[in-house]
C-alpha cells in the first residue's frame, strides 16, 4: 500500500490551529503528554499480556526512551507498549472521539489563559506536539502484528500515513523542533521537564545519550508509581503533577486524598478532588474517570461499579490487591470485591468532605459552589447515605446572603413553625421578588431559595430533614396564621378584611376565571401583592413543569 494523504477531522484542524497560534506560554508540557501517553501504551500492553502474553514476547521491560538528535534538530519519544494500527492511526490521531467536543470547541473563547486551562481539562494531548514542532512523525507497530505504519504531519489540516518496515512494536514519536523550541533539545531541560511533570510514571523514562549506543542511558525519573510511596515521601508539588497527569487538568486540587485500605479488602487510592468544574461534568453518561488499576497493572478507566454517578467529579487511580490481575472490564461489571471498594471510597470522600466543611467552611464553600448540583444527586440515589450527603448540602436562604446548612436553618425556626419552608426557581434574585414569599418575609419565616434543577428531584423524594418537612411556599394549603413570627410584621399586616366582603370577592373571581382555575382562596401569604398562583398540594411544582416544559418532556 503506498502513502495516503487525509485531512483531520474539522474539530482537530481548529484545535491545531489554537495549539500553533495561542498556546505559547507553557510549551514544555507536549514532554508531559507524550510521555503520558507512551507510559498509557505500556500500561494497556501489560494488561493485554495478561490473557496473551505472546503479545509482549521477547520485550517484557517496558521503557520510554527520549533520544536527541542535534544535526537534524529531533526529539524521539519512543515506548514498546501496544503501538498502532493503520485504523488507530486515523482514528486516535486524526479525530477526536470525545463525548461533548463540538460543545467544547464553542466554549473556546479566544483569551489565552482561559482557552489553556479548559484544554487542559479537555487534554489537547498528542496534538500538543505542534506546539514546538513543525513537522511530528510517529512510527509504530501494533502488538501482536506484523507491519508498522508511519503517520506525518506539519498540523496544518492534513497527514499521510504509510507502511513502515522493520518498524519496533510500540510506538516512536519524532518531532522536528521549530527555531523557537531548540532548548528542548538540550539535555538538562528534558530532564528538569521530565523530574518535574513525569517523576511520579511507573515506567522508567531514560535519555539517550551520545549516539544511541546505549552507554550512557540514564533514567531520569523515579519510574515507581506515586500512590505506592509513602505520604511523608510525597511533596505537595508532586502530588499536584500528578493529579495533572490523570485528571489532564491545570488547576490546583481542592482536595487530595491518599490512603490505604487494609482488612477485610485491601486497595489504595489517590483522590483528588479538582479545583474547578471538569468540561464534561453535565454530561449525560455520568462516567466516573478513576483508573482503576490491580497490583500496580493498570487495568481500565472505564469501571462503572467503582464510583457512583454523583462523585464524578472525582480524577485519581485506585490499585486493589484484591481482584484478580488477569480479570476482564466485563468481569468488572458485577464484581464483589469492586462494589466494597466503592463503599470504602464513597465513605472515605464524604468524610474528608464533612471534615473540610467544619475545618475551612470558605473553602468549602468554593467546593459547593463547583460541586454541589452534583454531590446533591447522592441525596435520592444513595439512600444509605442520604442523610449524611444532607449534612454536607448547603443553600440560598431569605435568612443569608451566603450559604446555609439545613441544621443551621432548622436553629432558625419560629416558635410554631412545624416545616422547612422552600422555593424553588431558576435564580435567587427572582425567587426574593417573588409574590409567594411576601408572608414568609413579612413574618421573619426563612425560606430556602433552591435553584438547581435537581433540587426538584430529591426534595419531594425526601421530603424531611431530622423530622421537619420540607415543604413548597406554592402549596396550597400552607398556614402561616399559627407561627409566632416577628412581632413588628405581624403589627403591620393591614386588618383583615371583612369575612363578608371577602366571600363576595372570592365568589366573583371564580365566576369570572371560570376553568382557568381550580379554586380561589384567601391567604395569608401576602402582604403587599394583592394575588399569587399557587400549587394544590401533593402537585408537581410550578418550577419543575416549567423545567420539564423547556425539555418538552
Ligand atoms: P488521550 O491520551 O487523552 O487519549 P491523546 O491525544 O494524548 O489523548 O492521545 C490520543 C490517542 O492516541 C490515545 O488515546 C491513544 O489511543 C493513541 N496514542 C497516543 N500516543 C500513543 C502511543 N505512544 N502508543 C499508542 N497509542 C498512542
Ligand atoms: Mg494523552
């Protein structure tokens, strides 16, 4: 087959273009990403030896090499992991298969620091390479096959690939540095790259030094995984690159949590709870994104059971020793030991959570902010653990202009006043004008302003905290003439008015509204508007049919 030509798929042409024209300011990291992914090569060869071990016969010592060749200007990243074939070529370095891409590309908003810390989350990865090359070309071979391939690139809108004989199995990468980039062609600045943003790989990252001879090979990383080395061993900044490494973020971790779980079922984890929102987080999959690995063998990122959907946000590896080395992604599925892991980890993450929350309630804060619609869905899809998610949920309130805890509001409760009362709405500034919380207001009575979607979900599925109910100010039936509320709201409330005169007005708005209501009835609920719509109780809420109407659901 001779050399064929291709063009990139639209959205890599235009990430191509961003990485060439606007990411100048942190150039090194394409080092990160290539030896990520040559480190990723390695780890799914491993696990592929394990059921076929005559895919990594006759080169068992996984390695990545980096070679420099000063005459012709390249740097070679090279591993004897899986490699590709003709179809991996096209499809892992000519599209990008990642779910909500073009919703990705749309959020790219011209402005240099933005545009970098969302790809950063998004992983611009191997592309990255064009940042200081003007032409990358990587030759590799697939395991377990016979002929290599040879894909080229300038990055701009197309490559070719080719067959390449005799190539090694595993992939090679070279880079042909542009004028701007040569000092990464200098030893000392690959190393102090790769102590800096590889340190932490299993795999021994060596540099070739002199003509590939083999003499003067030096491994410059500490090619042992991180979360197997102790706590006191691990400094700040490397745990920092390596949440870099697996979350394939920018941003500086809320939180990390590194731990081992010995007893009954022994695993370790290193958690990490970003910074800031990852791009995917609404997606509609609700993947989690913890590498689950067995042993120190990386066995799959995909391993549904190990997290439930409302922790999502979390990015790190778990390493059980318990599970077989040789167990299959289908095997996963259903697995004993996989869903204790997943009551040790959801146990572990929401105490550190609650711990943050009475240690630096500002920091947490930050942490809902970002967060919480999501922790939120635990409260009706984890019924164990309801209560507890309860505790570390905090909410818009009359009573603040920060952020509440149902405990707090509870302490807040009038003499007389049985249940928690809520709104919910699509902004805190609309639900305080609203004509239904003029009683509430005039009373002193707080009412928790609850503005996320899925709040319509879990408070009528949980309908109570610690014995009071949470109930809607839409609903009909609420009376608010038996709580004691504030003295000086209650002597400004006109007199009511004559029960006689009342009767007559409400029987002639029925007669005029005719069907277009229910019922008409007299309130307590306001004070200054003469009229609001409320809901029958038991009825869905007023926001929720608008929600759903918008979904035309
Ligand atoms: P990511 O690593 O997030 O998947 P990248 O852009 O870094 O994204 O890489 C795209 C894909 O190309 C990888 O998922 C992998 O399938 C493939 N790939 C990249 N580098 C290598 C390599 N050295 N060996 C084998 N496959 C590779
Ligand atoms: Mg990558």
């Amino acid at each position: 087959m001779a050399e064929e030509k291709r063009e990139f798929q639209a959205e890599v042409a235009k990430l191509l273009e961003i990485v060439v024209h606007s990411l100048y300011s942190n150039k090194e990291i394409f080092l990160r990403e290539l030896v990520s992914n040559a480190s990723d090569a390695c780890d799914k060869l491993r696990y592929a030896a394990q059921t076929e071990p005559h895919l990594a016969e006759g080169d068992g010592e996984y390695k990545i090499r980096l070679t420099v060749d000063t005459a012709a200007g390249t740097l070679t990243i090279a591993d004897n992991g899986i490699g590709m074939n003709r179809d991996d070529l096209v499809a892992n370095l000519g599209t990008i298969a990642k779910s909500g891409t073009a919703e990705f590309m749309s959020r790219l908003s011209g402005d240099q620091s933005k545009d970098m810390a969302l790809i950063g989350q998004f992983g611009v990865g191997f592309y990255s390479a064009f940042m200081v090359a003007d032409k990358v070309r990587v030759v590799t071979r697939k395991a377990g096959e016979q002929h290599g391939w040879a894909w080229e690139s300038d990055g701009k809108g197309s490559f070719t690939i080719a067959p390449a004989e005799g190539a090694a199995r595993g992939a090679s990468i070279t880079l042909t540095m542009r004028d701007d980039a040569k000092e990464f062609l200098e030893a000392h600045r690959l190393t102090s790259i790769i102590k800096r943003y590889s340190d932490h790989i299993a795999i021994p990252v060596i540099l070739a030094e002199g003509d590939g001879g083999g003499e003067g090979d030096k491994t410059i990383n500490s090619a042992s995984a991180l979360w197997t080395r102790s706590k006191s061993d691990i400094s700040t900044e490397q745990y920092k690159e390596f949440y870099h490494h697996v979350a394939h973020a920018f941003d500086e971790p809320f939180l990390t949590i590194h731990y081992k779980a010995e007893g009954a079922i022994e695993y370790t984890g290193l958690l990490f709870v970003p910074g800031s929102k990852p791009f995917d987080l609404f997606s509609p999959e609700r993947k989690n994104h913890l590498k689950l690995y067995v042993k120190r063998v990386f066995i799959t990122d995909q391993a549904e059971g190990l997290l439930p959907p409302y922790l999502r946000f979390l990015r790190g590896i778990v390493d059980s020793q318990d599970l077989p080395l040789n167990v299959s992604r289908e095997m996963l599925q259903h697995n004993p030991v996989l869903a204790k892991i997943k009551t040790g980890l959801v146990k572990r993450v929401l105490s550190e959570l609650k711990k943050k929350a009475e240690d630096d309630q500002a920091a947490y804060l930050t942490f809902w902010e970002e967060f919480g619609p999501v922790l939120k869905e635990g409260i009706y899809e984890d019924f164990e653990r309801k209560a507890e998610i309860l505790a570390l949920s905090r909410f818009r309130s009359t009573a603040t202009d920060g952020w509440t805890s149902l405990a707090e509001a509870v302490a807040r409760m009038k003499d007389g006043q049985e249940a928690l009362y809520f709104a919910t709405g699509d902004s805190v500034e609309s639900l305080k004008k609203s004509p239904q919380l003029e009683g509430f207001l005039a009373k002193g009575i707080e009412v928790l302003l609850l503005t996320d979607p899925i709040d319509e979900f879990w408070v009528p599925a949980v309908g109570e905290f610690e014995g009071k109910a949470l109930k809607a100010v839409t609903e009909g039936g609420l009376d608010l003439g038996k709580i004691k509320g504030d003295d000086k709201a209650d002597a400004d409330r006109p007199a009511p008015a004559d029960s006689g005169d009342l009767d007559l007005l409400i029987a002639g708005l029925k007669l005029s509204l005719g069907d277009a209501v229910k019922d008409v009835k007299a309130s307590e609920r306001l004070t200054s508007s003469a009229v609001c719509l409320v809901i029958e109780e038991g009825q869905m809420s007023m926001h929720l049919e608008k929600l759903l109407k918008a979904h035309r659901q």
